[in-house]
C-alpha cells in the first residue's frame, strides 16, 4: 500500500450499512476520499490520517489528519478541494474543512448528506 511505504498509516472506521447507498452516493464518497487522501500525502506531510464514515438518517463523512495545515485562502485556490465542496452542495449536503498553517494541528474535513 503506498501510504503504508510512505510511513501513513490510514484509520477507517465505517458504521452502518454502506452497501444500501445509491451510486451517486458511493462515487461521491469516494472521490471525496480519494482527493483528501492524495491531499494529505503530497501536500499534508501527515503521519496519521483518520477516516470516520456513518451512514444513519444522514451520512457523514470526517477525515482528519495530523500533517502541517494550511491557509484558508491557499484551499479557495485550488479546484480540488473546491469540485468537493461543489460535489457535496450538489446533493444536498453540508461541507466544511479547518485547517491551519500558522499552528501545526492538521485538517478535518467534514460533510454531511442526505441519503438519496
């Protein structure tokens, strides 16, 4: 796995059944998850990366890890975590990120959505 030989070691934690989401649901999730992830590994330099996925009467999706932070202003610049923000407002759903340069305490990145 290349986040294991890069010294990440990647958390997943899912509750509820998965399975039972829509197509457009499950892509949507996983692009999400793709794009934190690859964020974390070039850009993050964290050491731990936490996936929390709950699926009940909404869905929510947090992912934290422990690498350097950044600006506010630097994620308005990219298209990445701007197209998930978009992807997540397009269905319904609720997006947010924290994160911070200036006190190393890495980023979480939270969205909730509706089950559709």
């Amino acid at each position: 796995m290349e986040f294991a030989r890069n010294g990440i070691q990647v958390n997943l934690t899912v509750q509820g059944e998965v399975e039972t989401l829509s197509d457009t649901l499950q892509v949507t999730l996983f692009r999400l998850c793709q794009e934190a992830l690859n964020n974390a590994r070039k850009y993050a330099q964290a050491n731990n990366i936490d996936i929390s996925f709950v699926v009940a009467e909404k869905i929510t999706l947090c992912i934290q890890d422990d690498g350097i932070g950044f600006s506010q202003i630097d994620s308005l610049q990219g298209m990445g975590l701007k197209g998930m923000k978009e992807r997540v407002q397009a269905l319904g759903g609720r997006f947010s990120l924290q994160s911070q340069s200036s006190s190393p305490s890495g980023t979480q990145l939270y969205a909730q959505l509706p089950i559709v």
